[in-house]
C-alpha cells in the first residue's frame, strides 16, 4: 500500500480469501505502531514492578528445589551433608 495514513496502526494486506468462512490464514504484514514515549516508558515501568514478585517466586521455588536436591543426595550417599550445614550455625 502506498498510501501511508496517520493512523496508529498501519496493516497492509497481501493477500484476502475470497471466501471470509475460508479456514486458511490471511497473510498480514504490521508495517508501523505508533506508540507515544511516554506511554511506552510507563508500560515498561508495570512491566518492571510486575516482574519482582515473579523473580521473588521463582527464587523461592529454586531454593526448595536446591534444598530437596540436597536432602535427596544426602539421604542416597549417606554423606550427612544437612547435618553438617545445619552445625555451621
């Protein structure tokens, strides 16, 4: 498409189906989204402050699965390992 509009998005299609119940894919091509700074800076601020109780979660569940790791280990070789973190205190 050569006619470029101020629209907040431009699509520009490359092919239609002439049957629009057809199962198969239109092909779509996003040539611009036009996005204020501002707007873009305040999602990636959300996206940054949604992201620490996610890494809080995902390092609880490491840390039990290092714990167990350990204590599985430690019950198979019978190297008492647990007992001697637990002595380092």
């Amino acid at each position: 498409m050569d006619n470029k509009t101020d629209d907040s998005l431009i699509i520009e299609k490359e092919a239609r189906t002439a049957n629009p119940f057809s199962n198969e894919p239109e092909q779509v091509v996003v040539a611009d989204i036009k996005v204020p700074f501002i707007s873009l800076m305040w999602f990636m601020v959300k996206a940054i402050i949604a992201a620490i109780p996610a890494m809080v979660i995902a390092t609880a569940i490491l840390v039990f699965m290092f714990v167990a790791g350990l204590s599985f280990l430690d019950g198979l070789l019978g190297t008492n390992v647990m007992q001697n973190i637990n002595g380092m205190r």
